[in-house]
C-alpha cells in the first residue's frame, strides 16, 4: 500500500514536471514585447569596456558603470547610461585625442544623437582645450557637439563662457553664443 502511494505521488510529479517544462514557450520576440511593455531593459551591462575598432584599429573606448539596453524599442531603441559614461577617441597614432564624461547618458541608436548631462566635460588632448557644460548633444554621424546650456571654454590662449554652443568633435571650428570672456583675436 505504502509502495502504491510512493509510485502514484511520483507519477503525479513526473506528469506536472513534463506539462510545465512543455507549457513553457522559448519565443524571443515575446520576451522583447513583454519587456518593452514593462518599459524595461532587454540587457544590462555593468562596468563595461566597450572597445570600438575600424579596420584593426582601436577608434574609440566607452567605460561605464552601467549601461541599459533598450534596443526592444521599435520607433527609438536607445541606450541609457545612468550612472555616467567616459568616452576616449584615439588618433590614428593611438593617443588619446578627445575624451567625453559626463554623469548621465542617453544613446539613440537610430539617430546616432547622444545626449550627455551633468557634469559634461570634453578635453582635447591634443590641442589642450576643455569645454564644461551641464548638457551637450553629439551627433556622433557628422562628429558634431551642440548645447543650449551654460558652457565654458578653455584653450591655449583664450576663456570664453556663454550660453550655446557648436563644434566639430574635437572643439575646432566652434560658434559660441551669447559669449563673454577672455579672447585674443588677429586681424
């Protein structure tokens, strides 16, 4: 009598585990769905070292604490960066050439355009320039910074603060308005 019950409890389990294990589906377009609908991440990276290279050669290195991938996201998947982000470009000698950080990100991946706020700060190694701002856009297609923000630029020579800001990448050929400051001109 004991061994039947054994038996008939082990059956009973065994049928449970095989109706749950083919319940289960394993359809990922489901997940991502559920996941965008719950406005939550499809993955999550911590204090990550993203190397990026063209053709053999390292371009860039993007370091952070945390990243959250929301590539679920049909019209605008897009990263977040939460908890800051540092972005180091390299020339093509290998040297650090133009580095990015700021305390929050956010990276659309359609557009290219990345938003970075609090704390910005961009230095170009070479040319011994820094700008500091509390938000800046960067059109990571046309290599392009722009800010409606408070700035100040440092060079070699010159301070200028303002409000509104343009530039390649590396700080060069910039249009800065509402300006005050510092400034050697030639004529």
């Amino acid at each position: 009598m004991k061994n039947k019950i054994q038996i008939f409890l082990k059956s009973i389990t065994v049928t449970l585990v095989t109706v749950m294990l083919f319940s289960c589906s394993n359809n990922t377009q489901q997940v991502r769905d559920f996941l965008a609908s719950k406005n939550l991440p499809i993955g999550t990276a911590k204090n990550a070292h993203h190397v990026y290279k063209d053709s053999g050669r390292i371009t860039s290195k993007l370091i952070t604490p945390l990243r959250l991938d929301f590539s679920n996201r049909k019209k605008h998947p897009y990263s977040e960066f939460p908890k800051g982000i540092k972005i180091v470009n390299f020339d093509k000698n290998g040297l650090d050439s133009v580095t990015i950080s700021g305390d929050y990100s956010l990276s659309y991946d359609k557009t290219k355009v990345a938003e970075i706020r609090g704390n910005v700060v961009v230095l170009n190694h070479t040319e011994q320039s820094k700008l500091v701002t509390e938000q800046l856009f960067w059109d990571q297609n046309t290599k392009y910074f722009f800010s409606e923000k408070a700035f100040t630029l440092t060079t070699q020579k010159d301070t200028i603060y303002g409000i509104g800001f343009e530039s390649k990448e590396d700080l060069s050929k910039h249009l800065a308005r509402k300006t005050t400051g510092k400034l050697e001109t030639t004529e």
